[in-house]
C-alpha cells in the first residue's frame, strides 16, 4: 500500500477560488476519526487533501493529513471546524500550533496529526517529501 491512497486536488483553480477543473476523489481513511477529519476537510473546501498512513513507520501517530486553505480566513475556518469535530468525537484537548497566524495550522489528536496550509507555505516547507508522498501540489517528481 502505498502511503497516500489518493489526493483531492483542484489543479484547475483560478486565482479568485473558482476551480475549471473536476474534483478527484478524497483519500479513503482507516479510522472513523480519519474518515470524519476527512469529510470535514472536503465540506470546508480545503485542496490538495492528502492521507499519509504512519501506520508501523512512526512512533508518534498513526495518520497524518495535509491540506490546503486559500488565504489565512481560510486555514482559521478549517481549523475552527475540525477543533469543533474533535471536541465532539470527545477529543477535548487536542494540542494546536500556529493558530493565530493561520500560515501553517497544526492539530495534534494523537492518533491523527492535521496540517493545514495557506498554498505558498506549504510549497515553502514541502512536508510531504519528508514522507516521500508525491503531491499535485507541486510540479512533479523532484530529481537529485
């Protein structure tokens, strides 16, 4: 299995948000937590949503998703929205970093880490290539 299963993208998106192109299907998650960030993501509209499965590979979780916001409102809805879907899958204290700024929003639930992106900072940063997951996000595979 490989570590992503799938990407939500909208490769088509104009400037202003509109997408010209059709929305691909959203990664499938192990877990009813991972299913119901993941559902929250696509209602919110987040992009580029990826599952990165951590299973056997990482001591420090299970699952991590990477997504995308369109500007810094964006990334503070999404991320408001899925602290209120943690609060009611009885996940109270989940730890959060980088609220205020909303470049680069993380959502610590243990078993799942949510990332959550303005686009330019998550090309910035590239997290994905860390776990060796290509993402449509970027212009293709990186050479070295």
């Amino acid at each position: 299995m490989d570590l992503m299963d799938s990407v939500h993208s909208e490769d088509g998106q104009a400037e202003d948000g509109a997408s010209s192109g059709e929305r691909q299907p959203l990664p499938v998650g192990a877990t009813e937590l991972e299913q119901a960030i993941l559902a929250k993501l696509d209602d919110d509209k987040a992009q580029d949503i990826v599952l990165i499965d951590l299973r056997g590979k990482s001591p420090m979780t299970d699952a991590m998703i990477v997504a995308s916001g369109r500007s810094h409102r964006h990334v503070g809805a999404i991320a408001d929205h899925l602290l209120r879907l943690f609060k009611e899958q009885g996940l109270g204290k989940v730890k959060v970093e980088g609220l205020p700024h909303c470049d680069w929003v993380l959502l610590d639930a243990g078993d799942v880490i949510v990332h959550l992106f303005r686009p330019e900072v998550r090309t910035f940063y590239n997290i994905e290539k860390i776990w060796a997951v290509d993402s449509a996000h970027r212009g293709g595979p990186v050479r070295g």
